[in-house]
C-alpha cells in the first residue's frame, strides 16, 4: 500500500511479503503510485478523477509481466492470468451489484427469483453470497476495472513507443480538477470505450493461446 501525507509532504510505501507472484509484482505497483501521486492528490476524491486511480498500478502491472516474460515465462504468465482474473472478478461484482439492485421492488424488498433472471451468468443462490460479492464499494470496483481496461491500452502505446505511454499516463494522472474520467482517457489515446476493447480481446486470446 502507498501512503501520501498531504501535511507532512512525505510518501511511504508498505510492502508485504506473501511468497506468491505478488511479491514481484507489488513493489513496482507501488512505486508508480509514489511517482505519478502529488501531494495536492487528495483533491481528485471527489471527481471523476478518482476512477484513474489504479492506471499507473496497472501500467506497471503489466510492465513488470513483460519483464519477467524473458527469464520467468512461467511466473509471467501466471500474474497475467491472476490480474485478468482480478479484472473479471471486478465486473462479475458490479453485475450483481446493479442486478441486486434491479431486484428491489417499491417496498424495498428483493425478489431473489428476478435476479436468477437477469442475464446468462453464474450467479449467487443467496443473500448472504450476494453480500459477499458487494462486500467491496462500487466506486473502487470501477477504479480497479477502468484502470486495467486504460493501462492495457496505454501497455500497447508503450510496446511502439515508450517515451509518449509515460508522457499519456502523466497528462492522465496530473488531471487533478477536470470531472470526465472518458474525455480525459480519449484525449490521451485511451481507446477501450469506442473501439470494443480491441485490446483486451486480443489480451485475452494470447493468454489462452499461452
């Protein structure tokens, strides 16, 4: 976890060690968010903003998955499995979220029967499996969705040219007071929302094929 003090103006970094895949991913997770975090930060938790807030984590994500591509295949491909798994894990709360709320008559009771009935899926059986899906705050699930979806994109930037993926994630991340987290990602070649995430189909597909 990174920690900004906004009085103090100092930044610290924790760091578990878990002996899994994480520990080598972790570290340069974090340090992104020590570069690209200000300490006038604080003033994008109340816009849009605050939806970009994983994109320099995720950016990193998957340039430490391509560094370990060359002398760790193995633990390469598996964090890629487990941060896509991660991203799909993010979305599948979000639909049960707006399914449970879809489900909720005027007497604000739920009607578990309509939420069976909502779309194709595997879905939760019980109240109490529902919880544990929305156990989570939506608006972190979509900071965590959307950053994957715009890193991924920024990563394919990054594979032609590097210098103009950091200046992109910048311009993102320094965008402390506008409130359109999709004008911002559209301006900076983020490209996910128009174009049928083209990139994460085709992400998905060299996984599969690994």
């Amino acid at each position: 976890m990174t920690y900004i003090d906004y009085i103090l103006k100092k930044k610290y970094v924790l760091l578990l060690r878990s002996n899994t895949v994480y520990d080598l991913i972790t570290l340069p997770h974090e340090l992104f968010h020590v570069l690209f975090n200000d300490f006038d930060h604080y003033l994008t938790f109340h816009n849009q903003i605050y939806y970009s807030q994983e994109v320099e984590g995720s950016f990193a994500d998957f340039l430490a998955i391509d560094f370990y591509k060359q002398k760790l295949p193995e633990i390469s491909l598996e964090a890629a499995k487990i941060y896509l798994s991660n991203y799909k894990d993010n979305i599948y709360s979000l639909m049960i979220g707006s399914s449970y709320l879809q489900s909720i008559n005027l007497k604000k009771q739920f009607r578990l029967n309509k939420i069976l009935n909502l779309w194709n899926a595997p879905i939760p059986t019980s109240i109490a499996e529902i919880k544990n899906y929305m156990s989570d705050s939506c608006g972190e699930i979509i900071n965590y969705a959307l950053s994957y979806l715009a890193s991924l994109d920024l990563f394919e930037i990054y594979k032609k040219d590097p210098e103009f993926a950091f200046y992109l994630l910048g311009n993102i991340r320094y965008s402390l007071k506008e409130d359109n987290i999709l004008k911002i990602f559209r301006r900076n070649h983020i490209t996910f929302m128009d174009d049928d995430f083209t990139n994460l189909k085709a992400y998905v597909k060299k996984i599969e094929r690994q």
